[in-house]
C-alpha cells in the first residue's frame, strides 16, 4: 500500500482536499502577479552571472533575518545591501524582486485566510 493510499485512509476528504488545492494552484498561477514573476525569473536567469550573485545576497539575507539579534540587524542589513548596491540597483533585478514580492504578498494573504478559517489552537506559542 502506497503512502497516498494510507493518508486516504486516515484522511477519507484528502482526494477532494488536494483537488481544491490544485483548482486554487491553477488559479494562482493565472494571476497577473504571478505571470509577472515569471517572466522576470526568465530574464533574471538570462544572465546567469547576476543571478547568481543575486541568490547569494539572497541567501545572506535570509540568514541575517534568522539568526541575526533584533539589536544589530538594520546595521547588518544595510552593510548587505551596500555590498550589494551595483546588482540590486540593475533593472531586470529590481523587476524581480518586486515581482517576487508581489507573489509572496499574494501568497501571504492566502495563507491568512486559512490561518483565519482554521480553529487550530497555537496559545501555546503565545508569550507569558
């Protein structure tokens, strides 16, 4: 018996959930937003040398928003984008990114709507 099989029987609505999700991907994917983001991505990656210089300030930004301390972190933040100032200031790459923010906005506001929707207790993760 395959995994699908097992979750279909411990989760009987799965097959009608996954269908609503898919519906609700097709959907997403038609957006404007998210056409946007991906004819930016394929520009981006015409030039694999920016987008690769582009992934790593990406990536290093991301760690300084994980693991940086609240106190240091606009100084770190902005010291990377000085570093980075001669890529993030090239067109295609700011057309990325806001294309990318856009989604993730979109996105965002789906996952709202579920969080919402969906009583699931997390007052444990509330702050005494």
């Amino acid at each position: 018996m395959g995994t699908e099989e097992k979750e279909e029987e411990i989760f009987p609505e799965l097959t009608e959930i996954l269908d609503g999700t898919r519906e609700l991907t097709a959907l997403l994917k038609r957006t404007e937003s998210y056409q946007n983001y991906c004819r930016d991505l394929a520009k981006l990656k015409e030039r694999p040398d920016l987008y690769s210089q582009l992934n790593v300030f990406r990536r290093r930004n991301l760690q300084l928003q994980i693991l940086s301390d609240t106190e240091d972190y606009d100084d770190k933040t902005e010291e990377l984008q000085k570093e980075y100032k001669n890529i993030l200031m090239e067109s295609v790459v700011m057309d990325f990114l806001t294309s990318e923010q856009a989604v993730c906005k979109l996105l965002r506001k789906v996952y709202d709507v579920l969080y919402k929707e969906i009583d699931l207790d997390i007052s444990y993760m509330d702050e005494e």
